[in-house]
C-alpha cells in the first residue's frame, strides 16, 4: 500500500527531472548552433543557414558577383569579396571578355553585421576580388586580384590597400599557414604556386603544380600544402618553405575537376569537390606524404564549388552553383542526406557561430 501511494509522487518526480533533462539539451542545442554563409555569385546575394534544422533562414544583399567569404571568430562580422567584373566563363576567349563593360565602384570587400543581416562597409581591396585570406588577428586580409595578377594587402581598420605584391598569372586561390607566417597564392594561368611571406609581404618562391590550380590546404604544422589542379585532374603535394620536390599525390578520373580543398586530419582524410565532376572526392591520407587513395567519389549537387565542414567533421557542406543549392554530406556514411535551396549560382560557403 505504501509503495502504490507513492507513485504519483514519483510520477511527479520523474516528469520533473525528463523535462529538466529536455531543457538541458535543448540549451546545449542552442548554445551549439551554427550558421553557415553562402555566397550566390549571380544572386548578389549571400544565404544564411542554420546548421542545426539544416535550414535557409535569411538572405543578404551584399553587392555584384560575391565569391570568396570569411568569418570572424566571434561570428559577428563575414566579410565578402564583391566585383563588378561581368562573369565570363572559360569558353568566352579573352577578348570577348575584354569587351564587356564592367563596374569598378562595385570591387571591394563588404563586411556584413551578421546581427542585423546589412552590409556596414566596403573595404578597398584591389580591382576583381575573388578569393582571400584573414589573417589570424583578424587586422589584415590578403586579396587575390584576378585580372591584374596582384595580391592585395589590406589593414582591416584602416579600410585601404596597404601593399600590392605581384604574384603569377590569374590568382585565384588563398590560403594562409595555420602560424600564419606564409599566404599562398594559386595562379591559374601560370599553372603555380606563388609563397609570399607575411611579415616581409614578398614572394619568396613559385613553385610550378597542376593545370589550373585552384585551392589548397594545409597540414596542420604548415610545412606542407595539398594543392587541386582542374584542369589535369590532380592533387598535388609542395613543401611551403622547404626544399622538397613538387609530387604529383593523386590522379583522378579525366571527368573531374577538382576545385575546393580540405583536409582532416584528425581522421586522415581529404576531400575535393570536382565542379563539373558533381561529386566530392574522399581521399585517404594515412599513406601520406608517399601516397593517397582514392576511398569514394559521393554525387552532391551541380558543378559543386566551395566546402565547409563541420568542426566535429561529421558533416561536409558544398555549395552548387548550377542547381542553386547547398549539398550536406555525412562523413561518416559518405552519403549526402540533404539539399538545401539557396540564392542563384552559390560559390563560396563558410561555417562559424551563431552571431553573439
């Protein structure tokens, strides 16, 4: 009789500590939301994303053709490269591209309060920007110049170029050492590699990779860089201040075309997005420096560009610019298990905390 008195209260008891529980965790879900940033170059726009449902839940107005993004530590401000430079594919020959009229006032750096979702300054930062780099203070921001073959240097506060150092031929890619002491610079024309010091703000080698260098990513002691070349379908390998010769690590199928990299090296992987291949390559790196292997290619969306993933590295993020999507991609099924809807002809995607 006792027992069967007490029950309501234990009922009670235990209702009260389940819903404790459910609060804690959803506390714990919240205090561990994300976003991610895409930025859709025909759409002038940049999508923000909650990475939690996996949603599109605003849209920035930013300026012409945004590309190349970064984010602060603290989440609060995402700078974006925007150019008034009219797209024009590869197929286009130069001197029709020449002909088209372009929008100089348009070429900058937008910072974006990712509070309110507006645009609060655009940085100078050199003719066309496309991709770049922050450093780790956050001060300054390294811009490739694509049409006049510069990097630009620009002193975030002050909001002005404050160094152009001439690279190779149509630099694209950027990317700087985790020490932060070397920017590299993809240059596509020149099919190379371009290593410029930071504190002395020189190139101090160039060194020759892939046709069409894209992107690259580092190890996490910055002594070695992984290089994607699109054109010939490769991956290759450079010291960044050694001597130690150029190799090529990987030939993929003749169809792919590798653009982004990332590398994880907590589980010994890499992973490229092949543009007009439509897959992410997974490729295993426990061989590496002497070899990688080819574990799978997953379908995500069209011509898959720009990767983000996640810092647990369980999700991998791509940013298809035909079907105006982004792909997520588990890790650890290699499978992509959701498409979510963006602006027109996303590029670039980066992943941070929720504003504070």
């Amino acid at each position: 009789m006792r027992s069967v008195a007490w029950r309501p209260l234990l009922v009670m008891i235990a209702c009260g500590v389940c819903g404790y529980i459910f609060e804690v965790a959803a506390a714990s879900s919240q205090a561990a939301s994300a976003r991610a940033y895409v930025s859709n170059e025909d759409g002038e726009s940049v999508s923000v994303l909650d990475t939690q449902s996996a949603t599109n839940i605003a849209t920035i107005d930013v300026g012409k053709r945004p590309r190349g993004l970064k984010l602060s530590r603290d989440g609060s401000r995402l700078f974006v490269a925007v150019s008034g430079l009219p797209k024009c594919p590869p197929t286009v020959p130069d001197e029709e591209c020449a002909k088209l009229e372009r929008d100089l006032k348009a070429d900058g750096i937008a910072i974006v309060d990712t509070s309110s979702h507006k645009v609060v300054k655009v940085l100078a930062a050199g003719s066309d920007p496309e991709q770049f780099a922050m450093s780790n203070d956050g001060k300054r921001l390294f811009v490739a110049n694509e049409d006049t073959g510069t990097l630009s240097v620009v002193d975030v506060a002050a909001g002005k170029v404050i160094e152009r150092i001439k690279v190779g031929l149509e630099p694209e890619g950027v990317a700087l050492t985790p020490n932060g002491r070397w920017v590299l610079v993809t240059n596509e024309s020149d099919n190379s590699v371009s290593v410029v010091d930071t504190t002395t703000l020189k190139v101090t080698k160039t060194v020759p990779v892939g046709k069409r260098p894209r992107d690259m990513a580092f190890t996490p002691d910055g002594n070695t860089a992984y290089v994607s070349g699109e054109m010939d379908a490769s991956l290759y390998r450079m010291s960044v201040t050694g001597d130690a010769p150029v190799q090529r690590l990987l030939q993929l199928r003749e169809e792919a075309r590798p653009m982004a990299v990332i590398l994880d090296p907590p589980r010994n992987r890499l992973y490229l997005s092949t543009g007009r291949g439509g897959t992410v390559a997974v490729v295993d790196m426990k061989g590496a420096p002497q070899e990688a292997k080819l574990i799978k290619e997953i379908p995500v969306g069209k011509r898959p560009w720009g990767m983000a993933l996640s810092a647990d590295g369980h999700y991998l993020y791509t940013a298809n610019g035909p079907s105006n999507d982004v792909s997520v991609v588990d890790t650890k099924t290699l499978t992509e298990v959701k498409r979510i809807p963006v602006g027109k002809s996303p590029w670039g995607i980066v992943l941070g905390p929720a504003p504070p």
